[in-house]
C-alpha cells in the first residue's frame, strides 16, 4: 500500500516536473520559427556603465627602524635596536610586528666577582619579536609653531611573541604604550614604551622577568 | 596599489641611503583621481579619523582631487587647494567628472559571507607550551576554508615550530557566531631546552581534527576559538597524541 502511494505520487511529482520542460521546448520551438530581424519596439536608453573603483593610493602599511634602551631584568640597560611593521586596519585599530636585538650586560654579581661569567658571549644576546594588536586611544594633533598641525595618536599594544636570551627562547607577552607624530603624511614618528615579560630560571629560581624599553622610531607610510 | 607599494619602498631606500630628497617626487607620481560632489556638502577634516575638526565644507557639484587613502579615510584637495580628509561614506555618494558612480571599496556586512582572505594572529596551549601562531585562509565558498598556519611552541622543556595546512567547515558563515570542524596535517619541530636534557632535535609529521567557534565583532574582524587534537607520527613505537587551544583575532578582506 505505502508503496503503491510512494510510486503514484512520484510519478505525479515527475509528471509536473517534465510539464515545463515540454512547454518550454514548444516556446523555444515558436519563437525559432518567428523572423529573426524584428525591430525593437523600444530602444533601450540605459547604457551599461562600467563601475571602477576609485584609483586612490592606499597606504595602510607602516614599516620603520627604532632604537632605544632596554632594561634586561638582571643584567643592566643596553641599547637595543630593530625593525617593526604595522598594518592599520581602521582608524582605531592595528596590527604590529616587531623585531629587536640588544646585547645584555652583566649581573652586578658578575661585576663584583670578577670573573664567574654567568653566560657566553652568543648567550648575551638579547633578540625578540613580538606580534601585537594596537589601538589608538587618544588621537589628536600637534601645533608646530603657528602655521602647521599634526595629527597624532597615543597608543596601546598587546602582543605574544618570543625572546631569545641565554640560550633559550622564551613566550614573551609585550605591553606598550607609544606616541605616534605624522610629521607628514606618510612619514611617521614614534615614541614607545614596551614591557617585554617572560618566564626565566636563570639565576636559579623561576621568576617572571620584566624588561622595559623606551624607543624612538621613524616610519613610513604605503 | 603596487604600483605605490613600489614607489614607497623606492622611497625609503632612497631616505635610507642618505637621498631623501628624491622621496617626495616619486611619492607623488600616481596621477590623483577626480570626483564631482553630490552631497549637499562634503566636510574636509584636518586628519584621518572622526575626532579630527572640519575646517572646510565643500560644495555640491564641486570637484576634488582624490590624493591618498588612510584606512577609511581619503585625503582630497579641491580646486582652490584646500585640503583636508574625508571619509569614505561621503565619497561614495560622488561621481566621476562623466557621470558615473564611484566606488570606494571597503567592508561591508556583506563581506562577512563574501570576503576571500583571513589572516590571523593567535595565542593558545600546546600540549604545556605557549604558542604563538600566524593563521590564513582562504574561502573556496562561505563554508569552505583553506587554512593555513605557522605556530612557535615555547614551552618549559622544549621549544618548537608547527606549520600546518587544512580545511575547515563552517557551519553557518550567516550566523554571527558559528561552529566550524577542521582537519589538516603538517610538520612540528622540536628542540628540547639544552640546559635540561640532552636530547636531540627531531621533526615528524602530524596530523590533527578539531572544532572551534568564531563570530563576527564587526565587518572586518573575526575571533576564533579552536581547539585541535594532534597526533605526531614519531619514529618510536608509539604516536604522541597532543591537545591545542588557541584564540585568534583575524582580519577579513
């Protein structure tokens, strides 16, 4: 019974869906037959515009060099120096990649002992990158004498990334705050403050190490 | 595009090696685009965002010059020689000096559904260690992603490198927030910390399955939340099985 239905309303349901098909090819098959050159009763006025976007020069990239000074939790303040890269997604919001090396001095231990070196010479070399997300909090300008305004910005960073330090790398987590001056407009300062913290046993005893660096860079804009 | 991308690294060579002179004049070769104003007035801004004042309004039927773009802003000069920023909503109720619409484009809601490219950046769990990873995609269709990833592990032992590729489902790309399943395979590197145990680099094939969320915060940004189960082809005995977390922040375009 339940199959006799299920075969009837197929059939039904293949019938209807044939119909069409068959009226179609009997339209096709009338219209085929009509004379091909029959003038258009109506001319149609619209043309077809072609819609291109705007050939305006994009520069949300931002790349530079900074230098600064890092405090090495333990080992001194060097200087340190690097490359970053931003790309600016809204007015608010950017995405920063950086780079940076500094060479660590020595722990006052190593300074009061003498000569009990705590690591090598490759091993001192302090190099990170960091990957973070920024937001400009507080833009703004700033008048340069009477004539000339800049616009600028004070920004926050959060980042993840890594350092390389005596001998081991390390998941570092960045926070920063900087200044950004566009001097023109597609030239850029900035002055920056990152807290670079990572976990480290190397004096002994497991301690989250914090290092700060204050930075000025000049960037460019494309 | 490239063009300026070209121009600008030209550019900063040049600055770099001392002829900065030389910059500003290539910077400026791109001829600028015009558009006619049909708004009852367009507001230049002294700087590229919504806080900065409006220091000149420019007329319907006015021309300007399209100079640079900023985000979602446009640097314009008018005929006068004013310039001043404009955001891109005002200049899409412009035309062309022949009539025709412009277009200036930008995120939409529809790029939710329509964008092609994702690109990622994540933080998460692997197994104990920290990663820090870089994500693409690529969208075949609204459901179907190709992915692609590359992951530093940073742990208390050891310290290594994943990359991976995969497809992902996504079940309701409509929807706001949605589920997505994921499979892939790839390579992990792992160096053991050299202080603890002497050990020796070893890289071995992986493969994983996982599911995740991600939802929309705007027209532009996703957030992920992914959780992968790995298993690492060793060439001991036995495979190593590994579970990852990992939230990302992703840019679509």
């Amino acid at each position: 019974m339940d199959r006799g239905l299920h075969v009837l309303l197929l059939t039904a349901l293949g019938a209807t869906a044939a119909l069409p098909g068959i009226a179609h090819a009997q339209a096709a098959g009338e219209s085929s037959a009509l004379p091909t050159q029959q003038p258009q009763v109506v001319e149609p006025a619209v043309k077809r515009r072609d819609v291109e976007p705007a050939a305006i020069d994009t520069e949300n990239f931002e790349a530079g060099l900074f230098v600064g000074t890092i405090s090495i939790e333990d080992f001194g303040s060097s200087v340190v120096y690097g490359a970053r890269a931003a790309y600016h997604f809204t007015e608010d919001l950017f995405a920063e990649a950086t780079v940076g090396t500094a060479k660590a001095g020595k722990t006052s231990y190593e300074d009061l002992s003498g000569a009990a070196n705590l690591l090598t010479d490759s091993e001192r070399q302090y190099t990170y990158y960091d990957l973070a997300i920024g937001w400009n909090a507080l833009p703004g300008e700033v008048f340069f004498g009477g004539k000339r305004a800049m616009p600028s910005a004070v920004y926050f960073t959060l980042g993840a990334g890594s350092t390389d330090f005596a001998g081991d790398d390390h998941f570092t987590v960045t926070v920063g705050s900087g200044f950004r001056l566009l001097v023109t407009d597609w030239v850029a300062l900035h002055l920056d403050v990152r807290n670079h913290m990572f976990d480290s046993d190397l004096l002994g005893k497991d301690k989250l190490t914090q290092n700060l660096q204050v930075g000025l860079s000049l960037t460019a804009f494309f | 595009m490239k063009q300026s991308i070209k121009s600008t690294l030209l550019a900063c060579a040049l600055a770099l090696t001392g002829a900065g002179a030389g910059a500003p004049a290539l910077a400026a070769k791109v001829p600028p685009a015009k558009v006619v104003v049909q708004d009852p007035f367009v507001d230049l801004r002294s700087g590229p965002g919504r806080g900065f004042p409006a220091t000149y309004s420019v007329e319907r039927e006015a021309t300007i010059e399209l100079l640079r773009r900023r985000t979602d802003w446009i640097k314009v000069r008018t005929d006068d020689g004013r310039e001043g920023w404009v955001n891109r909503s005002q200049l899409e109720r412009t035309l062309t000096p022949g009539g025709a619409p412009v277009t200036i484009p930008g995120p939409k809601p529809e790029s939710r559904t329509e964008h092609r490219w994702e690109v990622g950046l994540g933080t998460g769990d692997f197994g104990g260690a920290n990663v820090v990873a870089v994500q693409g995609a690529y969208a075949i269709t609204p459901n179907l992603l190709v992915r692609a990833d590359a992951q530093h592990l940073l742990g208390n032992f050891s310290n290594g490198w994943l990359a991976t590729a995969g497809i992902a489902h996504v079940f309701a790309p409509q929807w706001r927030v949605s589920p997505f399943l994921g499979i892939g395979g790839g390579v992990l590197t792992i160096s053991p910390k050299a202080t603890l145990v002497q050990a020796e680099d070893r890289t071995d094939s992986t493969a994983y399955a996982g599911l995740g969320v991600r939802g929309f915060l705007t027209n532009r940004f996703l957030l992920q939340a992914e959780y992968r189960s790995y298993v690492v082809f060793t060439s001991r005995d036995e495979n190593e099985e590994i579970d990852e977390w990992t939230v990302a922040f992703t840019y679509f375009f």
